[in-house]
C-alpha cells in the first residue's frame, strides 16, 4: 500500500502547489510510483504548472462523483509521475465528503507507492486524519506564522495524528535580520516545533515553469525538498 502525504497552508500564496509537485517529481526520480492529487481552490492548478490543463477530460470532481474511475481520470505526467486533475470549470469540486475522500484515497494506495495530495487546510471537514502517513504545512516567517503553525498542530493532535512536519517558503532572511520578520530561530522556540526545511524567498521559485520541477541541479529549492528525509 501506497504512502499518503498531504502539503497544505494556513496561508494563500505560499508557494503549496509548486513544493507538492516538487516533491512528487522528486520521488518519482528516486524509482517511486506518484500520483499527485489536486484537491486546491488555489488560482494556478497542478495541470496548468505541468502543461496538461488542455488534455483533461475527467478530473478529480468525476472520480469522487465515480462518473469514471481513477485511472481514466489520471494523466500521465512522466514516466512513474500521474496527476489526477482539478475541475478546469470553476466551483466544480464544491463541498467535498469525507466519505468519497477516504474512498479516492485508499483506491490510489492500491496502485501507487506514493499519494501526494494538494488541499488547502487540514481543518476541513474532508479530511480523514486516519488514511494520511504524513503532512507537509507550508508558512512563511511573517508574525502570524506562529498561530497558524499551532493551529496545525492542535489540529493534528485532536486526531492523535503526530507525522507533521512544517516548511518554510518565502522566507525573508533581510527582514528577519530587521526584526520586521521573524527569524528561523525564533518561530522553533515560539511554536515548539522543528522546522523541516527553509525556501528563501526568490521571485523565481514563484514563477516556476514545467523545466523547474525535474531539474536536479543543487540549489536552495532542491536542497530543501531533499531534506524532507522521511518521505525516501
């Protein structure tokens, strides 16, 4: 049976969506097979990043309504890298039951090593704590980051769910410095909690095209995607 990870943010423009496809790419070199699940209201979706939006014809709302069945839903990205699509249509997904949640999920453990998924919040209702392996919350080192990463573990801990683990995106290493951010130090000590891995902020990294998620030349995007160890 496939592992289950789930990337998710307190926060909009964190970056969520590139480090999850990051990611997937990142196992699916390693010799993994990876479905990537978009499940994000986020404005720019997985298929657009990858260059498949116009090969849709079933996305991820059709396999949850069990209109057609997972694998003719899921295109192939690369060779051991699928993705199961959001709606192109906007508000198609809608609300979402914990019920078909559970049962997309646990069908896409059968066939994959790894199940990478893309929502928005742990906190909503769909989310069964039970089938996940791992979370990923992403944040940045703005003042709030502290509430919403404790949020996340309080959450986490309601469901006795301890396999959390927080990378920071977009981090403004200038204005930490200043004291008008907060520095990588500060947010473990305030929020007791271990930071993953650290992104500094790079307009390029935000710009990311179809070349940026399967290049593996050594830089500070790909060394902290590589130091989410627990994920080999």
């Amino acid at each position: 049976m496939g592992k289950v990870i789930a990337v998710s943010s307190q926060k909009d423009d964190i970056g969520k969506t590139i480090i999850c496809i990051k990611i997937g790419a990142k196992l699916s070199q390693s010799g993994k097979k990876v479905l990537l699940m978009d499940f994000s209201s986020g404005k720019k979706k997985m298929s657009e990043y990858l260059n498949v939006n116009e090969n849709i014809i079933y996305d991820i709302k059709d396999v949850l309504d069990s209109t057609c069945s997972l694998e003719l839903a899921a295109i192939e990205i690369k060779e051991g890298l699928s993705l199961l699509p959001c709606p192109r249509i906007k508000d198609k997904l809608g609300k979402i039951k914990r019920e078909s949640f559970v049962k997309i999920v646990n069908e896409a453990k059968k066939d994959y090593d790894a199940v990478i998924l893309d929502i928005d919040k742990i906190q909503l209702s769909y989310v069964d704590f039970s089938i996940l392996d791992s979370i990923i919350t992403i944040n940045n080192n703005d003042f709030s980051c502290i509430k919403e990463i404790n949020t996340d573990k309080a959450i986490a801990e309601k469901y006795n769910f301890s396999n959390i683990y927080v990378l920071i995106n977009k981090f403004n290493k200038k204005k930490a410095s200043k004291g008008s951010m907060m520095k990588l130090k500060d947010i473990q000590k305030l929020s007791e909690t271990k930071i993953q891995s650290t992104i500094e902020e790079n307009v390029k990294y935000s710009e990311a095209s179809y070349d940026f998620f399967f290049n593996a030349e050594d830089n500070p995007f790909n060394r902290a995607v590589n130091d989410i160890r627990f994920l080999d």
